[in-house]
C-alpha cells in the first residue's frame, strides 16, 4: 500500500528529550517537551513545505504563532505499522531572516501511561514522545533549503505538567517561558535533543481532515454548589474541552472535572465513566494561574466527553464567561440535513449527529469519555448514519488501513482498531469485524469509490477465510451477540447473529470479486454463503415465519441480512410485524436489532410500523432518551451506563432513507442514478430533506395539504432518478427540480 519512495526524502532525524530515553521503562510521566529550532531564510522564499509527525500529539509554531487550526494532530495509527505526518505548505509566519520553529508534544495514544482494562499502557508501540519534522523550501532562483530535526535542536520542560489521553491534563502557567519559540530567545541552558528510533512505521501523509475546534459553546446555566464550587452545564453532550477564563493570584489551582450527568445534590457523577481507567484521575485539568490580569488556558493533548463541568478553585465569584465549551471533531463537513414537523424526532436526528461526531476524533469511537475505543460493531452500525450525514469517507479510509494493519496473518481481527494487541479474543467476531467487510461497501455505496474494496480485497479474503476456519457444519459462534438489549432472555443466540454477519460477508466478498474481475472466487464464495444461508435456515428457521425463538432481532436478522427464501418471506415479515405490534411498537432489542429491524420492516412494506417504533415515546425507545433530555444518544436503553455512544444510531440514516426516500443505489453507486421512495406515515405532515451526494445536492420534501400530498424533488445537474411515489407511481426523473402530488 505504500509508495516505496514516500519516506525517501526525509532527511530529517527522531529526536526526543535527552532525559527520557535512558531504558528506564516508561515508568514516570515527564512533563511535556518544548523543542526548538533557530534558522534563517532569505528573502527570496519561492514556497515551503513542512512536514511534521509529533507523537503522540503536537503543537507547532512558528515565531510564536500556531501553524494551522489542527487539533489533536495525528490521528492515531499503530505506530509500530503506520505512521503519519501532516503537510503544511501555506506558512505565513515564516519570514526572512531568523524564524523560529516551536514544537511542544504530548502524550496522546502513542504514550498512553494510564492503566486501564484494554492495556493500552502495555501497546507494543508505546514510547516517550518523539518527533520528525522537515521544512523543505524553494528559493525563486530554484535553489532549494532544508531544516530538519536533528541533534542541534533544544528542548525544556515547560508548563504542561501532565497529560494524558484518559486522564486529563495539568498545567502550572508559572512556568511558562516568555518568547520561548520567538527568535533572540536564549537557549543557553536549554538541553540538546537526543536521536532517538522511529517509532517503526512506515511514514505516510495524513490526508483526511484533521480534528479542529469545530464550536465554541457558552454555557446555558450554572449551579455554585458551595464556596468555591462551580457546575456549568453546556446544554449539549459533547467531545472536547474547556476554555478557561480567570484572573487571579499566581499559584492559585483552578481544577475542572468533566462529566455527563448529575449527581442529586448537584455536583457532577462520574461513576460510569470512571470504570475503565484504572490510574490517575478521570477526564480532570487543572490549571495554575500565573497572576497575570486576564488569563485564558484550554488543554490540547486530551478530550473529555461531557455536557457538565464543575469547577473548584475559581478565584472571583463564577459567572458564565469563565468557561466556553469547545466542540472537537474530524471536521468533515455537514453534507445531510433532516427535518421533519415531529420536533421529538428532529431533536433525535440532533441528538444522532451530535453522538456520530462526538464519536468520531480521528477514528470512529465507541465514547468520547470512558474508552474513546475504536470498537468496530459500533463504527459499523454507525457508518450509514456517518455517510449521509457528513463527507467521513476519506476518514473511514485511514481507519481502514488501521484494521488492515491489525489484521493477524490468520485472517483474524481485533474488536477496537487501533489495537494495542487487546481484543483479539474478546469483543471482536462476525458483527463487530464486519465493519472491514462492510465499510469498504458501504464507500463504494455512497460515492462511488472502489479503492478500499480494491485495496482490502485479500485481507476481506482472509478475514471470511478465518471465520471458515472457525465453523461448524458452515455456522460461527464466536463473538458478541445483539449487544445492550432490553432483555438479555430475548436476544437470539450470539451464533445466529454472527453466522449471518458470516453469510453477508460471504456474499459480499463474492461481490466485490465480480466487481474487481475474480471470477473464481465470485462463484466460490457465492456458494459459500448459500452454504450458511442454508445451515441458518436449517437450524434456525421453524416454518410459518419463525426463526430462533421468534426474537424481533431474528427475524429482522433474517430479513435485513438477506437469507429469508423467498417463499417464507411474507410469513416472517407477518412474524416481526406481530413481535414489535405485541410489545406495543416498543424495541424489545439491542444494537443489532436496532439497525435491523426498522430496515427488515420499512424494506417490506411496514414502514408505518417501523415508523412507530421509532417515534413511540415510551420506555425502552430512542424518543423517551429524548424525553428524558437525552441531546447524544446513550449506550443502553435505561441509560444505565455511558450517555454518548453512536451505536443506536443508524436511526438517523432510517429518516433519509425511508422518510425522505433518498436510497443509496447500488447499481449505480455515489449516486450517479438517484433512487426516491418517500414514505407517508400517520403522525408527520411533513419532511423536507437535502444530501449533497458526490454528483451534487439531492432534496425531497413532502407536505401533507388537506386530503393529499405535494411532493418537491431536486436532482443535480447531469443526473437521472428513478422516483416512487406512496401511491406506487413510478416516474423517470432528469436533473432540476419536480413537483407532484397525489
Ligand atoms: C463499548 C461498546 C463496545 C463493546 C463491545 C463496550 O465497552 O463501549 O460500545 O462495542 O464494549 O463489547
């Protein structure tokens, strides 16, 4: 997958604090490093191009100034495999003569020091920071400079204390050093650098978008609990930091814990986000004040997940501008919009996007507090909700090659990507892997691109081969089976769930053989899962509709995945149809069904039904999350646990699809021939929906008028459609706008 040249003109070195490479085993947490660099250009500059890799994260500047609007910078791979750098080539801090290059690093996943139950802190990969950074430029007579990384460059401890990743960070600003990264500073004292090994990946150029600070949210209250204590509530459950307000005297520690809810007495819980980590503090900052009149500090090598933050040590009485909340995400742009007259099902459409980019700083997560884990079921289910409502294919592929690198030779795979060399054996299986089967599908669904169905095609191979090597009589039992459900006595048993994860995969490998010219294998694996399919029916199916124990996930199962024969599919449509009915449209599922049975449902005629099950506002159900102020969405129905986790979410993606109509089209993928089947359903007197698709913007909009409905569509320039109607019209569509009613 590499270019065999693409590290071949660095010429510059790893280099790191002198003090902390000296075997001592990573056993203390140093403070973070502040590196320097003096050189000069002249005045004939032509262009420039910087190349950084700061491990685990960095913060460039150039003569005083931040290089770019990047945040936790780069995103995370399994650094032993994969490495990679960000370009900047627009620098308009440098000028001629002496600049001054400034780079403090953090932390991050690459020295993650706190213990926790996936061992990160034991990744095999795991290092001091270090970093690599060139400056090439090109002279107007053509000449070219370069500044590199090597031993000549300095470095000191400065104010950043503390990070970590899972922790939070601390931050004495009495220590900061004036001018530190400006030129005429004096260095005298400062250490030299020491070379030290690559982190052992291949370098590769980061080229999906970076994290950002994507808002900046004003508190909507705050509760001071007692002298000196301070609740801040956002108004929205976000990924992110705080920006911090003070004045005050120097020394004085301003300390700010992170967390999603409330405890009665109104000081933050965070007892179902602290679990998993078992040192150090739970998403906590602390900052020192320097003295100065007015001081303002936001971490940069960590991000919490929360909508409250309560705050100790504040010198003046609080007021709402000592903080602002700041939103951190991939910055992908927005490319779907849904909204409807249900205002519950609008703020649940919110309340999906705000999870899905809460869920996604750099990789796809399962929280942004307690794990911050790329588990892959959740990514998976995620995905379609992912891509209609934002541009996240090119970040679906740098986390792709993760998964790629994480596979064993085996063909097995982990179930949170990056791995650290954890979950290979628990967590992973059929319905989790999927995502480096599906994924790839989905790109190609949506935009047309074939490149990771191309590039993944053997490791897919693999992967279905690994799980034949793990089957019984063509069925799989490994793995994690409808995950969170209402009721654990009624989830269909995990073998059922992950054989038809195996069947899809199957198919789908059969698939993208036919699409890349692999006959063989086309037909091979075709058989192969008409061989499970029919293993499936022959142990699961029962006759007059019924699979396993008649679970709303098996049935959903059956239909969603695809091995229903076709003369049984009424009976088991009929079969889940009485299920959801008989528990009074409310879920009785986990996260499996939760993607599959509003699909099973609205591909065979009920969206009505499945529509009630989406909007009912009654426990368990996605609207009484939203009754009860849910503004992500929440890792089980009771909301027991984590309160932004995205693996519900295929919901949002529901609405576009079977609301709005707005279908992906797989023979003719990225939209290149529009496929529009809106749905009316008894409680919604309109929905107008856009989604820029890579051919251009697709809208289609209906409102219900007296006793009929006016329907509005738009196709992009040069692109057809094929449209059906609630009445069952079909119409051949052009580019341009089209109205109807009936
Ligand atoms: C995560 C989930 C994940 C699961 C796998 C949990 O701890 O938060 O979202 O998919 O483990 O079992």
């Amino acid at each position: 997958m590499f270019e065999q040249n693409e590290s071949m003109d660095w010429k510059a070195q790893w280099i790191g604090d002198s003090r902390w490479f000296l075997n001592n085993w990573l056993c203390e947490v140093k403070p973070s490093p502040m590196i320097r660099k003096e050189f000069s250009l002249p005045s004939n500059v032509k262009s420039v191009k910087l190349r950084i890799c700061g491990l685990g994260y960095y913060e460039l500047t150039i003569n005083g100034a931040k290089v770019g609007d990047h945040v936790l910078d780069p995103i995370v791979t399994q650094y032993h495999q994969r490495v990679r750098y960000v370009t900047y080539d627009d620098i308009p801090q440098l000028r001629s003569g002496i600049n001054v290059i400034g780079v403090v690093l953090g932390n991050g996943w690459y020295n993650c020091h706190t213990a926790d139950v996936w061992h990160f802190d034991k990744a095999i990969w795991r290092d001091y920071p270090k970093l690599l950074l060139q400056l090439d430029v090109t002279l107007v007579d053509g000449t070219q400079m370069t500044v590199g990384s090597d031993k000549t460059w300095k470095v000191s401890d400065g104010p950043l204390l503390f990070d970590g990743l899972r922790n939070g960070e601390t931050y004495d600003a009495r220590k900061e050093i004036p001018g530190w990264d400006m030129p005429e500073f004096d260095d005298e004292k400062w250490l030299e650098v020491k070379i030290v090994s690559s982190p052992g990946g291949e370098l590769q150029e980061q080229t999906s978008p970076p994290c950002r600070v994507m808002q900046t949210l004003t508190p909507v209250s705050m509760n001071i609990i007692r002298p000196g204590t301070v609740v801040y509530d956002l108004g929205q459950n976000i990924a992110g930091w705080v920006q911090l307000h003070v004045s005050g005297d120097a020394g004085t520690e301003i300390t700010m814990r992170y967390a999603e809810r409330l405890e009665d007495n109104g000081e933050i819980d965070q007892k179902k986000i602290d679990s998993f980590i078992n040192s150090g503090d739970c998403q906590t900052d602390r900052y020192m004040l320097k003295g100065d009149e007015s001081e303002s500090w936001e971490p940069r090598f960590t991000y919490h997940g929360f909508r409250y933050v309560q705050v100790e040590g504040l010198p003046n009485e609080p007021t709402l501008d000592n903080i602002r909340g700041r939103v951190v995400y991939t910055s992908f742009d927005q490319i779907g919009i849904f909204e409807c007259s249900n205002p519950e099902l609008n703020k649940l459409q919110k309340a999906t996007q705000w999870a899905y980019i809460g869920n996604f700083v750099g990789i796809p997560t399962d929280c942004p507090h307690r794990e911050k884990n790329g588990w892959t079921g959740d990514a998976l289910l995620a995905a379609e909700t992912g891509l209609m409502n934002y541009d996240a294919a090119s970040s679906y592929m740098q986390w792709l090659e993760s998964i790629s690198d994480a596979q064993r030779a085996s063909g097995q795979l982990p179930g949170i990507v990056p791995s650290c060399g954890w979950g290979y054996n628990w967590g992973s299986g059929p319905a989790w892997d999927s995502a480096f089967v599906l994924i790839p599908w989905y790109i190609y669904l949506y935009t047309g691109d074939l490149t990771a169905i191309t590039n993944y095609y053997d490791g897919i191979k693999r992967y279905v081969d690994f799980c034949t090597s793990m089957a019984t009589e063509n069925l799989v039992s490994f793995g994690l089976g409808d995950w969170c459900p209402v009721d654990d006595e009624h989830m269909p048993p995990a073998e059922f769930t992950s054989s038809a994860y195996y069947y899809v995969d199957a198919k789908m490998l059969s698939t993208f053989a036919k699409l890349t010219g692999r006959d063989a294998d086309a037909i091979k694996y075709a058989d192969l899962s008409d061989q499970i399919a029919l293993a499936l029916n022959s142990n699961y199916y029962h006759g007059d509709g019924l699979y396993a124990n008649g679970e709303m996930t098996a049935l959903g199962c059956a239909l969603y995945q695809g091995f229903v024969e076709e003369s049984e599919r009424d009976a088991v449509v009929c079969k889940l149809v009485e299920a959801v009915e008989a528990n009074e449209c409310m879920p009785d599922f986990g996260i499996l069904g939760a993607k599959y049975v509003p699909r099973a449902l609205a591909d065979n005629g009920r969206v009505d039904i499945a529509f009630r099950l989406i909007s009912q506002p009654e426990f368990p159900g996605w609207i009484h999350w939203i009754k009860q102020g849910a503004t992500t969405l929440w890792e089980d129905w009771s909301g027991e646990s984590s309160r932004n986790h995205i693996m519900f979410g295929d919901v949002s993606a529901w609405m576009y699809q079977y609301l709005a109509g707005i279908l992906p089209n797989s023979e003719n993928p990225g939209f290149k021939h529009v496929l529009l089947e809106p749905h009316i359903v008894e409680g919604l007197d309109w929905v107008k929906s856009s989604y820029r698709s890579p051919k251009g913007v697709i809208k289609s909009e209906w409102l219900r008028k007296g006793d009929s409905i006016e329907f509005v569509f738009e196709l992009p320039v040069g692109v057809n459609g094929s449209l059906v109607l609630p009445n069952g019209t079909k119409h051949s569509l052009t580019e341009g706008q089209h109205k109807f009613s009936c």
